[in-house]
C-alpha cells in the first residue's frame, strides 16, 4: 500500500468495517480530486472481489457494457454477459460472488456511483433490492460506494427513504487537508517549503491533494502558481468550471451564488444572496445545502443574533482565489503572479484569504489559547454605521463558558504585525461598543491571530492573547 497522508482515522473504519464479521454497506464521498479512489484502492488493492467505474455523461446502455467487461475481467470468463438492465447486472454480480471460497470477504467497490445512476436506468432500485434481499442477510460482503457529487450521496444513500433507509453502516467524509496535513503532504512529495510558503500555498490550493500533486518541488511557490494558472494552456486554469460541472447540475447556479459570496469578507445573509443572486425559494436552499455539504460556504451565526441572521462565508480559499484572480480575467501575462505578487490586489486577497484559513483551523485557535475543554460558541459581530458613526465588526467572538468572550482579529504580514496609535484606538474603541451594545458583562479579551506574532511596543499592551502561524499547523 502506498503511504497516505493524514487518513489514518479513515483506513481504520475501513479495516475495521473489513473486519467487521458482517455485512457492510460503507459510503466515501467527498468532492472531487480529495483522494476518495486513491484511498479506497491503496487500502484494499488486491482485495478487491469486484470493481467498477461509473462513466460521466454516459448512457445505460453504455454503462451496462462496462459493468459486464469488469464482470467478465474479474471472473475469469472469456465471455462478458449481455446485460439489459441493472437488475440483470446486479443478478450477474450476485453469481460472481457466490461462485468464490465461503470464508473469503468481497470486497466490491462501486467508484462514481452518482454517474452511474442515469436518468430512468433504476439503479439505486436495483441496487436496493441487491442489498435487502441477498447481500444484507450474508456475513460476508463489504459494499464501498464512493462519489463526488456529495449532494446524490447524500439525497440517494444516506437520505434514501427507500429500500436503502437506514441501510447506511458507515460514512466516511474526506474533507480537504488543513496545514499541518498540507506540511506533510508537500515535505513527503519533496516541496521543502518552510510554513510560510505553505500557508500561501493553501491560500491558492486550499488543501486539496491532487492540485499540491501538481506541484513541481524545483520551482518556487510563484513559479508554480504561474506555470498551473496563468501559463497557456495551464492545468489549472480551467479546473473550477469542471469541477462545478462534475459535482452538480445546474452547475452555473451555484457558481452564482459562490461568485455573490466572494465579494463579501463578513459574509451575506440569505436575504442578501437571494438579492444578489435573484434566487430564491426552495432551490437555493438546495444549493445553499449542497455547497456546504462540498466544504465550499460554512454557515456562521451572528454574536446573540436570530437564526435569520446566520451568515453565509466562503470556506473554501482555492475558491477565493479563483475568483479573485482568474475568473473572466484575459491576462495574457504568463508571469502574471510572479509579476504581480507583491501588488495591492494580491495584499488585499492575502488578507481575506488568510481570515478563511483562520475560520477554518478554529480547533487550532482554541487549542492554542487553552480552552479547548471549553463550551465556547463561535461567530461574528457588528454595528451597522449610519451617517456619523462608520460602525464596527468583530471577525471572530469566541464566546465561553467560563465568563470570557475573545474578541479575534486576523492579520496577514511578512513579519511581526505592529500595532500603531490608530489600531490601539480602533481596538480599544471598538471593544467599548461591543460592551455597550451587546449588554454582556462578561471579561472582554483582544485576540491577535497573525503569521508571525505582534511585534512589542507602545501599543502592544491592547493585545492581551496571540495565536501566530505556527500553532494553526
């Protein structure tokens, strides 16, 4: 088996699901290019009973001479059945394995389930009768389906109010890796890139395994994002569309709801993405649903605020990055980023950028400030200006249950982040406000997340407790 990084959490539920003694039917998905197949055949490569690939965009009919050649490959047959439906397929697959040694585990493994499941074909029913009637009641089966349209693994398997209701013995989510699993991964695959280079490399590939694959570990950071992003015919440059594409219908819908939300460091309210977007209704909660379920929006609650206020964010910074830099961008500038890197555009994405990254390591960020054995409440917070007062926001409240309420900034910087007159006044004013509105009268503490810490001086004393770089890794 080929090392894998930081799943080691996942191959054990597989391992023990394998060696369960029981039936299982076990779900991987995630979205695409996260490692789900890669994990999925290092683990069991040559334990596998049966195999197959569903094809995208590919008709039943096609799909079912497919499945009858992996039929055929894995039984030794030199004939591959003629299939007409998927209850006939699974029929045939049902044969296979009753034809191996009774004390051996079959392990079969469905890659891509949601395209296999074309419109009309009745796949989930057929797939439904197979386990219920046969499969379930043996000891000996071990059924991996796996996809990237998290939102049909989801809706078809583990919401199925079918014959597959409660079915589910196992799901396992692969999420993109955070820092510390991206050092790893990038120290194992020869990119001996100190923390600084990798926080900025996740800023633009957002922890997703095969785009750091892509990485060329004898070009720096900058020539790298030049030669995936920006170079003619860059492999990268396309890959948002196709991945929008590939993990949902309607694909253009959520890119503009994704694109809505780009423009807004805080986040936006439904009421504001049903402006921006004109959608509204049960369709954009579908969509709202489906791109959290993928790791690209998290909800954020509002500090004491109704559910009607919960924000919407963008979770995922390869996101951020695409449609800050590329997205309906013509540069013909090969060497755009090297060019550019240290431009105003560039400063002002780092920024938001690195306040994702921040919400994304919040375990991190607790860890690191001590109390990670307490109740705390996380979210946001401001005071809408009016034509006198600009009003105030809190990037994060960390709210906890031992009387103490961290009040969070985030700050990106090539060195030690000083603190000048006028942030000491913004700092102390803004803490006075949130006292006087919020009516808390709980300990009120100024956080300072940075790359490399506060730099001590005269007005350093108005930052009581620090989280650098390092601690989110």
């Amino acid at each position: 088996m080929n090392r894998i990084i930081a799943r080691t959490h996942e191959i054990e539920t597989l391992e023990r699901k394998y060696r369960s003694g029981k039936s299982e039917l076990v779900i991987v998905y995630g979205r695409r290019r996260i490692g789900k197949t890669f994990l999925v055949n290092n683990v069991f490569s040559d334990r596998f009973t049966f195999t197959f690939v569903g094809a995208r965009k590919q008709k039943q009919e096609k799909q079912l001479q497919r499945f009858a050649m992996q039929l055929k490959l894995f039984s030794n047959s030199p004939y591959a059945p003629a299939l007409n439906s998927w209850e006939e397929a699974f029929i045939e697959l049902r044969t296979l394995i009753e034809r191996k040694p009774s004390d051996e585990r079959k392990v079969i493994f469905f890659d891509e389930m949601p395209w296999i499941d074309t419109p009309k074909s009745s796949f989930v029913e057929a797939l439904e009768y197979f386990w219920n009637a046969w499969a379930a009641q043996r000891n000996d089966i071990m059924l991996i389906a796996c996809g990237s349209a998290t939102s049909w693994m989801v809706n078809k398997l583990v919401k199925n109010q079918g014959g597959l209701h409660n079915r589910i013995t196992e799901q396992i989510y692969l999420r993109p890796f955070r820092l510390g699993e991206c050092e790893e991964y990038l120290h194992e695959n020869g990119c001996m890139w100190d923390r600084y280079t990798i926080l900025q490399c996740h800023m633009a590939m957002g922890g997703v395994p095969y785009y750091m694959n892509l990485l060329n570990p004898e070009q720096s950071l900058a020539q790298n994002i030049d030669r995936l992003f920006f170079a003619k015919n860059a492999p990268m440059r396309e890959e948002f569309e196709e991945l929008f594409n590939a993990l949902f219908n309607q694909a253009d819908k959520y890119i503009t709801v994704v694109r809505a939300l780009t423009g807004s460091r805080e986040g936006l309210l439904r009421s504001e993405i049903m402006e921006k977007t004109k959608m509204s209704g049960g369709s954009l909660t579908k969509i709202m649903e489906n791109l959290e379920r993928c790791d690209f929006i998290e909800t954020y609650a509002r500090y004491k605020s109704s559910v009607r206020n919960t924000l919407y964010r963008i979770n995922d910074p390869y996101t951020l990055f695409y449609f800050k830099f590329l997205h309906n961008k013509n540069t013909k500038d090969e060497h755009w980023w090297t060019n550019n890197m240290h431009s105003h555009s560039v400063e002002s994405w780092q920024g938001f950028s690195f306040e994702t990254i921040c919400m994304i390591h919040l375990e991190q960020i607790k860890r690191k400030l001590g109390i990670s054995g307490i109740s705390t409440t996380t979210s946001s917070w401001r005071k809408l200006g009016n034509d006198e007062d600009k009003g105030t926001q809190i990037d994060l409240v960390i709210d906890r249950a031992d009387r103490i309420i961290n009040l969070c900034e985030m700050k990106f910087s090539e060195g030690p982040y000083t603190i000048t007159k006028d942030y000491e006044y913004k700092l102390r004013n803004r803490m006075t406000i949130f006292r006087e509105e919020t009516k808390t009268n709980k300990s009120l503490v100024t956080t300072l997340v940075t790359t490399y810490g506060v730099l001590r001086g005269i007005h350093s004393g108005i930052v009581q407790s620090e989280v650098v770089m390092d601690d989110l890794f």
